[in-house]
C-alpha cells in the first residue's frame, strides 16, 4: 500500500455580518449572501448520516473527485424563517421542503434525508443565527438553503459515491426581486424560444443544482434585453407553458380564475404555490392545475405572477414572444393573496392551515 499523508488547509480571511451593520437597512436587504455565525453540517458514511455539527467557517474541504463537482449530484431547498408579531421566530413549512428533497434524493440516487433531521438542522441554523433574522415590521425574512450533495469520489456514473453531504445554510434576505420604493413596477418576461429549460421526462420536477444552469445564458442573455426574466414553453411541442426562470407561473383569467400549470414532469411543485391555491380556495376562488396552451390562452389572463420561495408572488406585468408583447395591469388578486400569505408569515393572521413551526424567541435587535 502507498504511504498515507495528512494535509492542513486554511481557509480565507472571513468577514462576518454584524447585527449592527444590518440594523441600519432591515427593509432594503436585497438576495445576497452574508456571512453569519455558521451553519450546519451533517455527514453520510457507511450508510448511516452522523449526528451533526455546527460549522462557523462557510468553507469545507471537498475531494476533487466528488460526485457534485463532477456529475452535478446536487440538489437543494429554499425556506425562510420570520420574526413574528409575538416575539416568536417561527419557520415556513419546512416539512413539505423535507419531502421535496427526499424525492430529489431518489431521482439522483442519493440516501434521503430523514424529515426529523432535515427540520431540526434548519431549526438548529436558525437558532444558532437569531440575531440575524430580521425583526418584526420590516417585511423581511432569513432565507435557508439546505444542500444535498455527493461529496465523496466518483468516477463514472456507478458505483455511485460513498459519502454524501448534508448541509443548512442561511441569510438575512429581503425580496429576489428589485422594485421601487412604495410601487410595485413588475416584470417583464421573455419567452425563450432556442433554450429549454428541462426534458420532458428529465429532472424538472425536482430542485437539481444543474436545473439551474440550464437558465444561466438565455436569463443573461434576456437581462441584456431589458428584460427582467425568462419564460419557458414545453420544450416537446413548443406550446405549453411550464416556468418563469426561478419561479412558477400562476395566473388569473378574466373571469377570475386561478389557473398554474400542472407540477409534473419538468415543471418544479412550489410550496409557495401550493399554499397560494389553498388561500384562493379559501376565498371561493376556482383553482386549476392544468396545462396551459401560450397562443390560445395567453390573451385571457387578467393578472400574471410568478411564485417561488425567494419571490414569493412577484408581478408580472408583460411577456413578449417574438414582436408580440402581452401586458398584464391588474394585480388586485393576486396581490390580495400574497398579503393574506404574508400576514401568516409574520403572525398578523391566523395561521388555520398550520403551516408556521414555532422555533425560538426573536433577537431583540437595534431597528
């Protein structure tokens, strides 16, 4: 056998977020990354995930060979953790979010992570960052990204990698998506006719890293344009609408119903989404998961969003395909639904569905 070695590494200079730093601005965070306290780290090896550790450095060491460098084994989440008008810190749903990623685990081939754990990671970052969650009031929230990867070697697509890495990260975050103080100017999105976002029986579906990549060139390209977003058709007929870059696309027709696409296939289901159609039906709002046909149904929405766990429910105020550009006024449904969803976040509503985790007390923090 050859000689075994042992190497030290360092990591680079870290600058950490201050509190005070984050007071001056609570309510103009912008989607960026912060460095906080630490976040946590949990290990799969010899089939069985470890206990877990708090990590203060936001680095790690990682074989060069790893099945997510090389093969893009990777899949992650997005949640978000509100200061509520209690005093309270209370998490959004993070079960349906366990459960999406145990189905990107078996896509991948990678071991599942157990509901139980998944929570109390993400609990555990929040605790041990609750300074960091910006306070009640400020419309604001901390966003939390687990992370699923292959960290151990893989060369080939089996034998599959032995170890695998289990990872909740977090930031203060305000809104994904930039708008003027007081107004909502909404967006303007750009069909993509030369890039498909998913394969109609690809990973679509479930939140792969490499999902992601697939938007990078036609988003900058479309950003170059002026334009705030893409939108993509069903890559097999060119006909159906499936979804905004990061985001799903949710609707209101002009006699008022609440129409999105069907999550399946290459379309992601979005827990922001599925509780939006709650909401509405909550409000005896017809809701409709179906396919949507561009051309012959484009012109009868009255109202376009779209929906993700960043964006919430951004508008949408026009999409343009080739010379034509449909634009979109209202938002008065819509945006009624979002501030009844936001209400509950921040505990101004009641929370009937039971969709708020209760975590810890909120930081008394300088405002």
């Amino acid at each position: 056998m050859g000689e075994k070695n042992t190497y030290t590494y360092t990591t680079p200079e870290i600058k950490r977020t201050s509190v005070e730093e984050l007071s001056k601005d609570w309510g103009n965070l912008g989607f960026q990354i912060r460095p906080l306290n630490g976040y946590m780290k949990y290990t799969y090896k010899n089939d069985k995930w470890d206990q877990g550790e708090f990590v203060p450095a936001p680095y790690m060491l990682l074989h060069i060979n790893s099945g997510a460098l090389h093969y893009g084994v990777s899949c992650f989440e997005g949640l978000k953790a509100f200061s509520c008008q209690d005093g309270r810190i209370r998490l959004l749903n993070p079960g349906w979010n366990a459960e999406r990623m145990q189905r990107g685990a078996r896509r991948l081939q990678m071991p599942e992570v157990p509901t139980e754990m998944f929570v109390e990671g993400v609990k555990e970052v929040v605790r041990r960052n609750a300074e960091f969650v910006p306070p009640y009031g400020h419309r604001a929230s901390m966003y939390i990204r687990p992370l699923l990867f292959a960290s151990g070697p893989m060369l080939g697509l089996a034998p599959l990698a032995e170890e695998f890495t289990f990872l909740v990260t977090a930031t203060p975050a305000g809104g994904y998506f930039k708008q003027a103080a007081g107004a909502e100017e909404g967006i303007e999105a750009l069909v993509m006719e030369d890039h498909d976002r998913a394969a109609p029986r690809g990973t679509g579906s479930v939140k792969a890293a490499g999902n992601y990549s697939a938007d990078l060139e036609p988003l900058h390209m479309a950003k170059a344009k002026g334009y705030g977003t893409t939108l993509y058709l069903d890559p097999k007929e060119r006909r159906f609408v499936e979804e905004f870059s990061v985001a799903n696309f949710v609707g209101i027709t002009k006699d008022g119903t609440f129409v999105t696409p069907q999550a399946d296939g290459s379309v992601l289901a979005s827990t922001t989404n599925r509780m939006l159609q709650q909401l509405a039906k909550d409000e005896g709002i017809v809701v409709e998961q179906r396919p949507i046909d561009f051309e012959a149904e484009i012109g009868n929405f009255a109202e376009i969003g779209m929906v993700g766990t960043a964006a919430v429910l951004a508008r949408v105020k026009s999409i343009t395909r080739g010379d034509r550009v449909y634009k979109f006024v209202a938002f008065d449904t819509l945006g009624k639904l979002r501030s009844k969803l936001t209400s509950v976040q921040c505990g101004e509503a009641s929370d009937t569905h039971g969709w708020m985790l209760d975590v810890c007390p909120a930081a008394r923090s300088k405002l």
